[in-house]
C-alpha cells in the first residue's frame, strides 16, 4: 500500500507540511510495474524494484513532478516484514530522499521529524487496513541524512 492509496485523509500537519495525495493509478504486483501517484499539483512515478513474498517489496522513484519542501528529492523505499518469535510480524518502512537546503545539520533534524510523521501516519492505515491492534505507543526508529525508517511491531 502506498501513501497515495490511503483512503483517510492525512491529519492536518501533513496537509500543511505535504503535497495532498489524490490516488494512484494502479496496485502494482510484479517487480518492473510502474504506478503513477497524483498529488494536487504533480505526481510521481514508482517502479517496483524487488519483491520477496511475503518479507520485502521495495521501489524508486523514476520521476518526479512534484515540488517537496525547498527541493527534496525521493528516491524509493521499501517495506520489509519480519516475523517475530512472540508470533507477531514486525514491519519497517523506509524512505530514501535527498535534499538540497542548507545548512545539512539544521534541514536534516527537520526532514526526519517530517519522515517520522508521514511513516506513523502510513503504518497506522496499514494497520487499520489489516485491522491490528497497537501494542505499543512509541515505535523504534532510525533516520540518516538519505531517508527514514519506522519499525511497529
């Protein structure tokens, strides 16, 4: 499920901070599909680059128009799944981006805070689409100047 494919609408500090998505054209199932995501004001295009069934599906972005927060520019990502020995599934969710604003250390706090939100945001409807309950309130995350990864168990 892609960001794009969520049918609630995204909390209002995603709407100011986020282009709106509108939909996307597509559920892509086999690595090479391509899925156009429309935003108000651009779109992307995502080609799906590795799938593993049912632990990894992983894409990038082969275009990009849509203007992102002073130049941002993503590059893919990917979710991965591992099962856990409590019989529970954790799953991750990764981000790669590049930006261009300076000063890095500054921008870099204020992209990953916004990667942070968008990943909660997006692993909260793939819960609510499995219908999952939260076991905890405040996940396991890791963040690099490249991108950001949220982990829910």
């Amino acid at each position: 499920m892609f960001y794009e494919q969520i049918d609630a609408r995204p909390p209002f500090y995603l709407r100011l901070l986020l282009p709106l998505p509108t939909g996307a054209d597509s559920r892509a199932a086999e690595v090479g599909s391509e899925v156009r995501c429309s935003y108000e004001g651009g779109y992307l295009l995502k080609r799906l680059t590795r799938i593993e069934p049912p632990r990894h599906y992983g894409f990038e972005v082969v275009e990009q128009n849509l203007a992102l927060g002073g130049g941002l520019r993503l590059s893919g990502g990917c979710y991965a799944l591992h099962e856990l020995a409590s019989s529970s599934t954790e799953l991750t969710v990764t981000t790669r981006y590049s930006g261009a604003r300076r000063p890095r250390w500054l921008w870099q706090a204020v992209e990953a805070a916004v990667c942070h939100v968008f990943h909660r945001f997006l692993l909260g409807a793939i819960r609510a689409r499995v219908d999952v309950p939260d076991p905890s309130p405040s996940p396991a995350g890791e963040r690099s100047s490249r991108g950001s990864a949220n982990t829910v168990r």
